[in-house]
C-alpha cells in the first residue's frame, strides 16, 4: 500500500462537537418535521413481496411481472410490503479530488453529510452501512442499527485512508452491485467527475433506490483567477495545475466548456434518464439546509404521486 500524508479534517474535539451538532440537528428534524414523512421519501421497494395486480397507467415497467403477464395475455405487476425498517448505504468516493477545497474539503463536507443523514436513519430504526471506494471498493460496513457502529461509519468516512489515489466509478458501482444484493436505498456520494458509469449505475438502479448526492466547490466551475478576467468576459488561458489524483502538474486550456462542465452536463443528462432523485451541493452553501430541503421535496413529490 503507498503510504500517502493527507490532510486532518479538523481536531479531534472540533469534530466531536461538530457530529453531536449533528446529532441534534437530525433528531431536532426528525420529531418536528419528518416524523410522519420520513419514510415516504423512500419508496422501499422489493423489500417483501406481496401480491401481483393488473397494471395501470403510471405504475413502474420495471414492476412488471412478466411470467404472469405471458400466462394472463395483459401485464402484471408485482406488489411489495413496504418494511418498516430500511437499509440505507452510503457510498463515498474518496479518491484524492475528495481532498480538494480552500476552506472544507470534499471528504469532510461528505463525512457530515453520512452523521446527518445517518442519525435521521438510526432515529427512524433504519439500518444503516458504509461503502468507501477509490478505483475499487476499500472498505465496507454490512447495514446494521447499532449506535456504536453508525459512530464508526461516521469516523470512518472522515478519516479512512485510502489505497489508491485515482477514481473509477464504473468499477465500484459494479462491484457495489455485486456486494449489495438485497434492495436498499444508495446515497452515491462525490464529485462525480467520471464517464462511462452509466451501465453500472443502471445496474444499481435496477435493484436499489438510488439518490446520487454531488459535491463540488465553486472554483471548479470557474477557473479563471477573478482578478485576471472581468467578469463580463471569457478568455482562453493555459495554466498548470496539480492533479491530486496523479500527483503530477498538468498544462491545461482552461475555457468556458471545461472538463467540469462536460461531466457535469453527462451525470445531469444521465441522472435525468434514470429519473433520480439527486442534488447538487456547494461548499459554499448550507449543504445541510439543502439537504433537508431535498427529503421535503422527494416527500412532498411522492405524496403527490399517490393521488
């Protein structure tokens, strides 16, 4: 394993105090807010199955029971039971580019993101898991409710090192596929700057409920250093600049259409095409109020859906 020197989010009593901060906020939620909402947010399917019905206008082809339909001449779909108590997985990719940002890096704002939403999940009995991943899979955490683990998780997505420094989405999305066999609830967490991922992510999305959670930071929308471009104009400009994944500076033409842009633009049109349910988070923002604003929406959006 290569021994790297990364960067400590913040002290041991700062984070402390930051995941019991945490803690209250997500309980706080909870019990005036989420109470009666919290599990309509999840659709929970494929968790028990009960029964097959006709099929009607807007029901999911992906329910279809086509074995009853071929017997019947007309589709069948299945029917589930919704278990009260979920299994929810976080994955997180920590490749290098987690370690980006001028004031809180991509792995902590990822790491407060898992104590948030972890603690609304073992408040509401749900259990709850861990995936870490880089180029493949490096750690992983059955689902479980056990206090005592969610504060494992929750240490373990700040400071688990990671083997490799590079990234591939495709890979450990298929291998999370292969890991996690029975239908849980997935928060994909990262930056997403990858391509090609789109047949494995169908892969998790034909058995699990997906919510893809992206993290960037502003300057990688916008390139340019403020005080060499007016803000009303864009001019092409080589710059070199330290690649944290290969550890190598790399000459660049930084321009309007940049590489940020372009994947941003693949995983929006691909998160479309799926019909997830996803959200865009800057370091800059209140995450966690955006964070909370995304459960109310999907609630309200699902509630809808039913009448």
């Amino acid at each position: 394993m290569e021994k790297t020197n990364l960067p400590l989010p913040e002290s041991i009593q700062q984070i402390i105090s930051r995941v019991k901060h945490l803690e209250i906020r997500a309980r706080k939620l909870i019990k005036d807010q989420l109470t009666s909402q919290y599990h309509s947010v999840f659709k929970g399917k494929g968790i028990e199955f009960s029964d097959v019905r006709e099929y009607t206008y807007g029901d999911d082809i992906r329910d279809i029971d086509w074995n009853v339909t071929a017997r019947m001449q007309q589709p069948y779909v299945k029917q589930f039971v919704e278990e009260r108590q979920l299994t929810v997985y976080f994955v997180l990719d920590i490749s290098h580019s987690a370690y980006a940002g001028q004031l809180l890096s991509r792995r902590q704002i990822m790491a407060e993101v898992v104590a948030f939403l972890g603690f609304m999940a073992f408040y509401n009995q749900d259990r709850v898991g861990l995936v870490l991943h880089t180029t493949e899979i490096e750690h992983y955490i059955p689902a479980k409710h056990n206090y005592s683990q969610l504060l494992r998780i929750i240490r373990d997505s700040w400071y688990y090192p990671p083997r490799f420094r590079g990234t591939s989405l495709a890979r450990s999305f298929s291998q999370v596929a292969e890991m996690i066999k029975k239908p849980a609830i997935l928060f994909l967490i990262g930056d997403f700057l990858d391509g090609e991922y789109d047949r494995s992510l169908s892969k998790l999305c034909d058995r699990h409920e997906v919510i893809p959670i992206v993290i960037h930071h502003p300057e990688e929308k916008t390139p340019h250093p403020p005080s060499l471009v007016p803000w009303n104009q864009w001019i092409p400009l080589l710059a070199s600049l330290f690649d944290l994944e290969t550890r190598q500076n790399q000459t660049v033409l930084l321009q309007k259409d940049s590489r940020y842009s372009r994947y941003e633009k693949f995983y929006t049109s691909l998160f479309h095409r799926f019909g997830l349910d996803h959200i865009v988070l800057a370091s800059n923002e209140d995450y966690l109020k955006a964070l909370e604003m995304l459960l109310k929406r999907m609630a309200h959006f699902r509630h809808t859906a039913r009448y």
